[in-house]
C-alpha cells in the first residue's frame, strides 16, 4: 500500500484546504504537525519555502513531494477524478479558478494579514498582546468578504457555479479558522451560513471539527452541524 503523509498545521487554511481536498476524495493519509514558525530544516528539505501543507506519496525510493495547497489538489483531481471537484464548462473553470486566487491572495491578504495574525499567529510567536486597531481592520475586511459571498450564492448554489467545486473547500477552509475562533458574524450573512452548513455536514469536514490548538479553546458552537 502507497504511504501518504500529509505534513500540516492544523488552523492554518491551506492546510486545512488540503485535508478538505483529499477528504472529500476519500484518499487516505497520515499526519504530521508542523510547527511551521520554527526552524525546521527535515521539513524546508521537502518544501525550502517552508509553507505547510506539503504531501510526501511512496517511500524514499519512490516518492512524490507535492508542495502546497495547489499541487496537492490538482494531484487528487488526477488520481481520484470522481467526484469531480472541477467543474465541466469552462465558464464555469475558469470562475472557481478565480475564485480560489481570490482566497489565496485577496482574502489572505486583506484578512488573514491583520485578524489571523492578530488572533494566532501572534500567541504562536510570543509577540504580545492584539493590536485593537488591527482586529478592527480584520473584522471589517472579513465582513466585506462575506457580502461578497453573499451576492454570489444568491445567485449559485455553490460559489463558482451550481455545483461543489474547488473554490467552495477553499474559502471553507479560510473561514472554518475563523469559525474556531468565534469571529464569523453568520447571523448577518444568512446565504454564507446556509453554504456553510452544508460543507460543515460532509463527512470531510469532520477531522477538522476535531482540531484542538493548545491555549486556543474552539468557540462553543465551532463542532455543532446545526449552529
């Protein structure tokens, strides 16, 4: 049987986009917890940008690195084509491709840089305390993302198109983080939650459910189905 290890920080979102992925795939795999802001050199031997997730398939005389959140779900579109999490239009590809790079850089950059940063990264580092300002900024950049999102799936089912896709997994992935920290304001976004819940009901959702970062406990409702 092909080893599958799956190198990971469990609140980071491109890592938790990877889990989702291969979840859904139903493709099997390891764990191993990277505590990527420290020194690492075994893991920047596999990955020297040293970003998490990285997937190591085979052994040493045969194995694949897939580096990152992109290859790893391409790779897993090719091995395991069905489902399908690609959609058939190219219309419709090339809006969930966008709509990924949206998450990946536009909601990273504008959200993740202040709010994540502010709630996480700064107890993982030993960097003090939140600055208020920054939270504010992060809140509000998450609460436009949201009404985004909102006027997209008044109009879809699913975000990229009428069915589930990639693009779906990634913004799930950014916001199930801030769900385990209590910061999404659903009440205010009614088309965003019902979304929401239906991704949180899939069985590849139920490991990150299960996610415990030591001194972050989860928000109350972060493991119920129905919140």
């Amino acid at each position: 049987m092909t080893t599958r290890i799956l190198h990971h920080f469990t609140l980071d979102p491109a890592s938790r986009y990877a889990r989702l992925v291969l979840g859904e795939k139903r493709i099997a795999f390891g764990e191993a917890i990277v505590r990527y802001w420290e020194p690492n050199p075994a893991f920047e031997a596999l990955n020297p940008s040293g970003l998490t997730p990285v997937l190591v398939v085979g052994d040493l005389a045969e194995r694949l690195v897939l580096c990152e959140s992109h290859a790893i779900a391409g790779w897993a579109e090719d091995v395991v084509p069905d489902p399908p999490l690609l959609p058939r239009a190219l219309q419709d590809r090339a809006e969930m491709r966008r709509l990924v790079q949206w998450f990946e850089r536009k909601f990273d950059f504008e959200v993740n840089a202040l709010l994540l940063h502010e709630k996480m990264e700064k107890r993982l580092l030993g960097l003090g305390s939140p600055d208020t300002n920054a939270v504010r900024a992060g809140r509000e950049a998450l609460r436009n993302h949201l009404r985004y999102m909102d006027t997209l799936l008044a109009e879809r089912d699913w975000l990229a198109c009428s069915r589930l896709t990639l693009a779906d997994f990634a913004a799930a992935a950014h916001l199930s983080v801030y769900d385990y920290f209590a910061e999404v304001p659903w009440a205010d976004f009614p088309a965003c939650k019902t979304w929401y819940m239906k991704l949180k009901s899939r069985p590849c959702f139920r490991p990150l459910l299960s996610d415990r970062q030591p001194g972050m406990a989860p928000s109350s409702y972060y493991h119920d189905l129905d919140f």
